[in-house]
C-alpha cells in the first residue's frame, strides 16, 4: 500500500530533545517517578487550590497527561474522602472504569475493590471502604435513584466529557441542579482539547484549568488511492510498518469486537508463515468484552527487539493511553448508532469518524517520541467526507431508558430540562409515546407504580417489561434466563475458521420451534444442568465468557425480582407463556410477511431476518425482534415467532384489530375477538 505524507500535527516538544524512554527503563522507574512524569503532576498544588475555590471546574488536558488516574488520587490525598464522603469519577465506557481503577488501586497499593473500586452495570467491585469510585456514567445517573442529591459524594468528576455521550450529558443537567442546593460538593468536568468554553459556558461559566499538552509531531500519512477492504489494508499496513519502520509500538483503530479478533487473526497468521523471516510481532486486542486479564497485557512493556501491535476500538482514542506507541494505523471508521425518530428505529453502523476523532487518534502516535499516523484513506477524503465533529448521542439515540430515569428523579417537563444540546423533539416525543404504550406513564405523562417498578431494573424500558409481564404468564425463571442472554447477546456462539461446520450444527442442534429467545433459553438450560461447565460449553462451540457473565447477569435480575414484586415461577415447559411475556415487552418491533418480505406492522419499513437466526428458513408470518442492525441491509437480530392475536391481547391500546388483518389470508374470520379465543 502506498502513502503519501502530507501534513504534520503539531507537536509541544522538540523531538530531538528527549530521547524515547526504552520500555526497559520505565518499567525499572518506581510508580511513583512515574505519576510524578506525568504533565498533570506539577500543577497539582494549583490545581488542588483551584478546585478548592470554585465550585465547579472544567479541567482540559491532552489524553494522556493524568487526569483520570491522577487527580482523583490528588482529593484522596487532600483529604476529600475525610468522614466517609467518596469520590466519583465516571467514564464512558465499561472497559475503561474497570481498567483505570485497576491501575490507580495498584498506585496507591490498595486490593481493587477496598478503597479505590469501580462499578459498572450488572458488575460491582466496591465495598464499604470504596472512597475513590470509577464508575460508567450510566452507573452514577442510577445513583441519583437511590440518593437524588449525592448527599455521600463530596466531588463528582464527570470524566471524558467531550465524548458527549448520552448519559454524560444528562449528567450535566443533574448536577447542574444539586450544584445548586449543595455548594460544599465539588464537581470537576474533565475534557480533551476540545469543547471546552462550551462545558464552561453551560456551568455559568466556570473558568477552565487548562494542562499543558505534551506531544511530539505525528506526521501524517494518507493512502494514494481509496482501499477497497480496509480490513485486508490493516493488515498488509502493519506487516509494511513492522518490516520498514524503526522500533516503537503500533496502534490500530478498528470499529469492533468480530472486526478486531478478525484483524489479530490475519495477522498472527501471517506473522506464522513469515516465521524467523521476521523479527517478533506481539499481537493484542482490545475492546469492551475483552476478559480483565486480557486487557492488563497491553499495558505490559514491549520486550526488547519485538514490537507491539495493539488492535483497538475507540477506547484508545482517549479513554485509555497505552505507553510507546509510534505509529497509528486509522481506517477512518467508527461503529456509531443512530435513531431514527419517524420510524423509531435504532441501528449500529459503521461510519467514517469525524475529523475531531481522526485527529485525537493521530495524536496517540506522538506521545513518548515523534510519531507517525497512517490514514487508510486519502487526503481528498479526508477534507471532504469526514464531518468536523461527531454528533453528540443524545441526537441520535432512542431516549425511552432516560426519560423513564428522569421521570423517576420527578422531572416532569422533560421540555425544558437543562440539555447542554437538546434531543430532536420527535424523539422526545416518541420515547414519552413508547413510554405511554408500555404503560410506564400515564395519559398526563405521570409515572405509573408498573413505570416504578420498570425504572427500578437496570435494563432498557422494553426488557423490563417483559420481566414485570412474566409474573402475570408465571415464567419469571425462563424470562430472567432470556433477559440476560439478551444482555450478552451476539457472543454467545463461536464459530472456529477451521470446525465451521462443527460449530454451525452444534448451534443448530439448540434450535427449538418459536425461535431465536427460546434457542437462548435452550442454550442455558442445558448449560445449568451440565453444572455450569466450561467442558459443556467448550463441546457445545458456546462461548464460556460470555455464559458465566449471564449467569451473573440472571443471578442480580433475579435479586431484584422482589422489589418490583414479581415472584419465581416456571412455566413448566409451556413456551406460548414465556413468548407471550416476551411479547408484552416488545410488541412495539414487530414485522409481518408480506408479498414482498418482511414489513413491521406500524411503520411498515422492509426488514429481514437475520441469516444467523433460527427462523431464516421458516419465514413465519408474524415475528418480533429484539434489535435492528443495519449492515448490508436492516436486519433483525434475535427472532421470535408470534402469533397477531397475541397483541391484541398484550397491548390493546396500541394495536387495533384492523391493522392485524391478513390480507392474504381470505378466510380470516370478521371478529378478531373469536379469533383470539381460538388462538390463545
Ligand atoms: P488522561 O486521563 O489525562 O488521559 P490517564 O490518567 O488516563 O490520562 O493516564 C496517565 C498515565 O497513566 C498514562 O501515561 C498511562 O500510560 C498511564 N496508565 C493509565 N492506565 C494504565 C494502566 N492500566 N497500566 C499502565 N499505565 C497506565
Ligand atoms: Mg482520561
């Protein structure tokens, strides 16, 4: 693959003026020389006396520079956690809390989980003792249900804030709010280089503590010609840095977990038929489902003569920083939802990453030495396809979980809620209509005792519906089973490039009539019986990870079940009761069959069941889905079989007998109403 070079970010320091720290070195330094080399270290007594005269401070600092580790460990020491009050620090992503807790427990010297801990949804490594808390940002807005004003944290430091992510910016608006009644509590926003005078201005104009940046130059490559298969071009790209390029660690951005493991796959393949021919390659992955252990080796320090290649997700575009990488290798995607507010519908796609993020991703390269970016596109594209920033995700999501969350909290103008950027009004809209159909809030938009309950369970809207419905069908253990296979989903099955055809009858072999949610319930039910073995699942071709983090998964909801009050209970095998209950939570997705394929029945978009599903072959009439993923075409993810009467029964209110009717089905009788007896 030919580059052209083209531009250069432009770097603090001068690249000759400090040699490289050979991995050698930094792993002899003491962790504490180490925290003391960080940018952030020799403004810590100004930082510390500036926090203690405002009430609110927007901290800006190039990635890297020891926000997130540092500055919670600078309060602890200060004396922030005195007579028990914590410290939160919230970040975007799973892996990132886990991982920077981890590290920070090992600065100060402490068991993870005892005074420096992290909490993330369905997995909670804190105790009593937990005064530094790193948590998501979905974790801290679940906070407010519990304690609505914080009442236990002295400072709150919304972490990663330029990553607008929904959650973070609901955040902005609540402790916008108990800022106000409660000025003792210190809330620091803490950014990349970017977007900052807007969180200042937002927060009554807070002044910004600005830290210094500390990068070398990265030059800038671009591609002559546009690659076909950036996959393929990853790859051929790094074997060329690894043969022609000096030493140093390379970091490659890819949009997810199948892309990832294919990339690392290729590669170690090559690596192994280039043999001695080569000098060593080090391949590791990282990305949000990636077992701790896994995740801690791309923190190790390079051996001396091999070279490292650490294949990403976004999480190392800020989240994390991974010391020695030179060379930054960026295909220019990104996986990115979006929403659709006419149709309701929600997708995953992959998408070129806006300039902001291209540029952050460059800047990984010029951390420890003069670096060098490799963009898998060309320079043409990027001045005219990439957007300047990516959009935030309250403008692109469905907002059906944070709109019951805040009318929880008792914020009932959702109107004019305090958004640093509002949601488009239709989306507003729709998720109070959603909301409304399930039967969350009433016909004034008030929160019925069923919408309690449904806020209460740490699940989207839709998921805790059909567990609050499985106590009128009775089969709340078979619907606990289904919601947390749900909650791993797409991991379950794995499928060897060498025992494909084993792998693909093993998984045929779970297959029961109904579809894809029973398959799941399949798969766990005979994975209990075998004693939750690794054996079973290593036979079976099921992921054992992704099984024993469903079992977790099921063993919370299952904790929860009697605070909203619904009791244990089997179905005995009775399946219509367990896809009757699935059904009362997703009757808003479904699709009929029509002479033209798939259609959902109110929005009547083409949809197709996913090749991957139980169902492909059979095509049933009726069907719902759990999810929508757009990639080739919109397809549905995890199918279910379904009968039209079954939604008249489940939600009256929201389908009328008319638009059920058949049209190629003559003899449907007049009166639904008989037609449901005679059904259900
Ligand atoms: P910022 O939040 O400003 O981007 P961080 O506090 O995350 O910076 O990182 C500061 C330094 O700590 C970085 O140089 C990084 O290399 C190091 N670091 C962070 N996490 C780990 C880890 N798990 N293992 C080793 N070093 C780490
Ligand atoms: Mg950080």
């Amino acid at each position: 693959i030919e580059f052209v070079r083209a531009a250069q970010l432009q770097g603090d320091e001068d690249p000759s003026s400090v040699p490289p720290p050979s991995a050698q070195a930094q792993q002899k330094e003491s962790i504490q020389a180490v925290r003391r080399s960080l940018p952030v270290f020799p403004f810590r007594e100004e930082l510390l006396t500036a926090i203690a005269n405002h009430q609110v401070l927007i901290i800006e600092g190039e990635t890297g520079s020891g926000k997130t580790t540092q500055i919670p460990q600078y309060l602890f020491e200060e004396g922030y956690t005195k007579k028990g009050m914590k410290i939160a620090c919230t970040q975007p992503r799973r892996v990132a809390a886990m991982s920077v807790a981890a590290r920070v427990a090992r600065e100060m010297g402490v068991k993870l989980g005892n005074e420096v801990g992290y909490s993330i949804r369905f997995e909670d490594c804190t105790s009593e003792r937990t005064v530094l808390r790193y948590m998501t940002d979905g974790m801290l807005l679940r906070e407010f249900l519990s304690e609505p004003d914080l009442a236990s944290y002295s400072v709150v430091m919304v972490d990663e804030a330029h990553e607008r992510t929904l959650h973070t910016d609901i955040l902005f608006g609540l402790i916008k709010d108990v800022a106000r009644f409660r000025p003792e509590l210190k809330v620091l926003v803490a950014s990349a280089t970017l977007d900052t005078a807007r969180f200042s201005t937002f927060f009554d104009d807070a002044p910004v503590f600005r830290i210094p940046g500390r990068r070398f130059p990265v030059d800038i490559f671009y591609t002559k010609a546009p690659e076909a298969d950036y996959l393929e071009a990853c790859v051929v790209s790094v074997l060329q840095i690894h043969v022609t390029q000096p030493p140093g660690d390379i970091l490659v951005f890819l949009t997810g977990q199948e892309e990832i493991e294919a990339a690392c796959e290729m590669l170690q393949d090559r690596c192994r038929r280039l043999g001695s021919k080569i000098r060593e390659l080090l391949v590791l992955p990282i990305y949000a489902n990636l077992p701790s252990d896994m995740q801690a080796r791309i923190f190790q320090p390079t051996p001396p003569g091999a070279r490292k290649v650490v294949v990403a997700t976004n999480i190392a575009e800020t989240s994390l920083t991974i010391e020695g990488i030179i060379y930054v290798l960026d295909p220019g995607f990104c996986k990115q939802k979006s929403y659709n507010p006419r149709t309701g519908m929600e997708s995953l796609t992959v998408t070129p990453c806006s300039k902001a993020s291209a540029n952050q991703r460059a800047g990984r390269a010029g951390r420890v030495a003069a670096g060098k970016c490799f963009r898998l596109y060309t320079a043409w594209a990027y001045q005219h396809e990439l957007e300047e920033t990516t959009v935030p995700e309250i403008q692109r999501t469905s907002l059906g979980n944070v709109v019951l969350l805040l009318k929880s909290l008792g914020i009932h103008d959702l109107m004019h809620f305090d958004f640093l950027d509002p949601p488009p009004y239709e989306t507003l809209l729709l998720a109070l209509e959603q909301l409304y159909a399930l039967g969350a809030l009433n016909h004034l938009g008030e929160l019925t005792t069923s919408g309690r309950k449904m806020a209460e369970l740490p699940v989207d809207p839709m998921l805790s519906k059909m567990i609050l419905a499985s106590e009128k069908y009775s089969c709340s253990e078979e619907i606990l089973t289904v919601a947390a296979m749900l909650s791993v989903n797409n991991s379950i099955f794995y499928r060897p490039k060498d025992k494909v055809v084993h792998a693909d009858n093993a998984r045929v072999n779970f297959f029961l009539p109904g579809g894809d949610h029973l398959v799941l319930l399949n798969v766990y039910t005979q994975w209990a019986e075998s004693g939750y073995s690794s054996q079973w699942c290593y036979e079976n071709f099921v992921q054992f990870r992704s099984m024993r983090r469903a079992r977790d998964v099921r063993e919370q909801l299952e904790g929860l079940l009697e605070r909203v009050e619904v009791g244990l209970t089997s179905c005995q095998g009775d399946y219509i009761r367990v896809r009757k209950a699935i059904t009362s939570g997703y009757f808003y997705h479904t699709a009929r069959l029509t002479r033209s394929g798939y259609r959902t029945v109110k929005q009547q978009q083409t949809v197709f069941i996913h090749p991957n599903s139980s169902l492909f072959e059979q095509q049933p009439r009726w069907l719902l889905y759990h999810e929508l993923v757009l990639t080739t075409k919109e397809f549905m993810r995890q199918v279910l079989e379904i009968e039209s009467s079954w939604l008249l029964e489940v939600a009256p209110h929201y389908y009328k007998a008319k638009e059920l009717e058949d049209p190629h089905a003559k003899k449907m009788p007049k009166k639904v109403g008989k037609t449901r007896e005679e059904l259900g």
